[in-house]
C-alpha cells in the first residue's frame, strides 16, 4: 500500500512543476513571438482606405493566433521530454488513461468560441471595406479589368465614351468598384498597396472596390497572384493614383483625342500610328499592345516579359520584323520561351496597321 502512494504523490508533484514551467516558458515565448509579430512592418504603405481594416484585422490574428501556436508547441516539446523513454524502460507500456470528460469539453468549447469569435470580427471587417458608398457620396466610379495571357487591360467608360488603357489611372479619394474578368484561364488582380484581390475568372465577373487615400498618390504594383502560364511572373503593371483634376484631365484626352486604335480602312497610316499600336494596342480585336511584354526605349516601354526589342530586332529589315511579328515562334530570342507573344497580330491587326507597326519598328530600332 505505502509502496504505491508514494510515487503516486510523487508523481503529482512531479506533474505540477512541469505544468508550472510549461506555462511559465509558454508565457514567455508568446510575449515575443507577440512582440515579434507586430514589430515586424510587414505590409506595403496603406494605399487604400480599406487598407487599415485589414491590416488591424491581421495585428489581432497574429496577437490570437501566437499563444496558441505556443500552448500546442510547448505541450508537445514538454511531453517529448518528459514522457521520453528513459534506459531500463524498453518494452514497457504506459499507464492506462481514461480519458477526461471536462478536459474534452474546455478544449472543443474555448477554440469553438475563439473561431466563431474570429469569423464574426473577420465578417466584419469584410462588409466594412466591402460597403458601397453612401447615396450622399459622388457617384462610383466603374472600371472593367480585362485579364488575358499575360496583362490586364481597363476599360472605363466615362462621359458616356468607352476607353481602354493598359495603366490603371485613379483619382485620390473616390471610391472605384473594379469588374474583373478574363478571357482565357484563371489570373488574380492583385494591388498589394491597396490590400485587395481576387481571382478572375473565366466566364463570371467578379470584382472589388476600393478607395485610393490622398497620401496614395502615386505609382503602385498591380501583380497577377494567380500561376497563369509561362508569363505569369511578367503579368505586373502600373496604378496611377492622380489628384482628382489630373485624373479628369487625363479623362479628357483619352474620350476627346481620336480613339486609341486607328482606324485602318481607307485612311493613309503612318509610323507614328505604329507606335501608338505598339503603346495602346487595339483592344476592340483583342490585339495586345506590344508594349504590354516589350522594352523599347523610342516608345517609352520597360515591361520585360518578351525580349528588349531595341535589342533584338537592332538592324532588321521590315520583312524580318513583320515575319517576327506575325509568327512569333518561328525564331526565339535566346532566353525567352515559345508559346507566349500572341501568334494572332496577322489577324487582329488590318493589314495597313501591320504596315503601319513594321514601319515605326524599323524606326525605332535602327
Ligand atoms: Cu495572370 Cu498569373
């Protein structure tokens, strides 16, 4: 009889001090893994006024989240050490456990109200940002984001005129509700300044909105956050967040100047039609600027999805350049993979276009 109480008190006493210096480490390691969390500047500048919700909302998940990544490592660690097998035990089994009816019930009760807690603070914060502007407010600005393998184009419609633009221009301080859309596989219209994306989609539109503070203005990343091909990683453009007046500006030329595209039929094009396809493209046929994938410093474009083209096409004649344009595969800049400049611009663009784009290439890159 005393020969079993003995280790049984013994065993209790054993069990409060590792409890007590589990807890005591487990304190511990969650202030700094607290300190740690917000200390650390994660995030990009608060573009939007949407970003500020968000990044409280992250503050108290990492503060909620930290202690209970600890509990769980320090039970684990504690038990390794503890209940380790020590020399002269091999073979032997444990005690038999029975279970314990109000230790089940604290550990499903307290993280089923922390999630249920957690979801209705994170519900919240997602009708806040979600919530459209007042009827007192100007009206909401609409632009269509276009998504296809590897840019976006946007398309707004503004004193009654439709336009597209490869950079997105937005006015500081007015809400924009984004409509997006692709029109081949699955990409994400991403603007971490802003915090907000979401996947377009083939087939359905989705979309967000946001509002670009004042101390926005500026140039912020858009990025594709959705593997899409081989030019994903190149799927990156330019937000513009403008003043107010710049941005009607801005309107302004693009609804008043003759339209993006020329025209084609009849009219005499010229080099200088050239570069604007090769700049602004023809949306209407779904021909994508070249400018979109290609650097070219005459055009003022940096992207770098598709090879410098003052560099390679330097000295090529017109009938070498339209042949590298209409059938883009047939020859490949050593570096750069087949299968990713479109291989429709003998179809989407008319011929005196085409004509038009070799003869400002030519230009360009002599
Ligand atoms: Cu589009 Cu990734």
């Amino acid at each position: 009889m005393g020969e079993e109480t003995r280790p049984a008190a013994r065993s209790r006493a054993v069990t409060r001090r590792h409890i007590a210096e589990m807890f005591i480490f487990g304190a511990l390691a969650s202030a700094v893994g607290i300190v740690l969390g917000l200390a650390i500047d994660w995030f990009p500048m608060q573009g939007s006024t949407q970003a500020d919700a968000i990044d409280t909302l992250w503050d108290v998940l990492v503060i909620v989240s930290v202690p209970i990544f600890v509990l769980v490592t320090v039970v684990v660690l504690w038990s390794v050490r503890i209940f380790r097998q020590r020399p002269g035990e091999e073979g032997l089994d444990g005690p038999p456990i029975h279970g314990s009816t109000r230790l089940e019930v604290i550990w499903t009760a307290l993280p089923a109200i922390l999630l249920i807690a957690l979801c209705g603070y994170a519900w919240a914060v997602l009708v806040d940002i979600e919530e459209a502007p007042g009827s007192s407010q100007p009206a909401e600005r609409r632009v269509q984001v276009i998504g296809e393998q590897f840019a976006w184009s946007f398309k707004y419609k503004e004193n009654g005129k439709e336009f597209t633009s490869n950079r997105l221009y937005l006015p500081a301080g007015e809400s924009v509700r984004f409509d997006v859309v692709s029109k081949d596989v699955i990409h994400d219209f991403w603007i971490p300044d802003f915090r907000m994306k979401i996947d377009a989609v083939p087939g359905i539109t989705t979309g967000f909105r946001v509002t670009p503070r004042p101390e926005a203005i500026g140039e912020h990343e858009i990025v594709c956050a959705e593997l899409c091909g081989l030019g994903h990683a190149f799927m990156r453009q330019t937000a513009i967040v403008q003043p107010p007046d710049e941005f009607d500006a801005w309107v302004t030329k693009m609804t008043t100047e003759a339209p993006a595209a020329p025209a084609g039929g009849g009219e005499e094009l010229t080099a200088e039609d050239g570069k604007q396809l090769f700049v602004a493209g023809k949306p209407d046929t779904g021909a994508l600027a070249c400018g979109t994938c290609h650097k070219l410093a005459d055009a003022g474009t940096t992207a770098q999805t598709g090879p410098d083209l003052g560099e390679a096409l330097k000295g090529m004649d017109a009938a070498a350049i339209r042949a590298a344009t209409v059938d883009p595969d047939a020859e490949i800049t050593e570096g750069f993979a087949k299968g990713i400049m479109p291989p429709n611009y003998g179809e989407t663009l008319t011929g005196p276009e085409l004509d038009a784009l070799v003869d400002y290439l030519v230009e360009a890159t002599k």
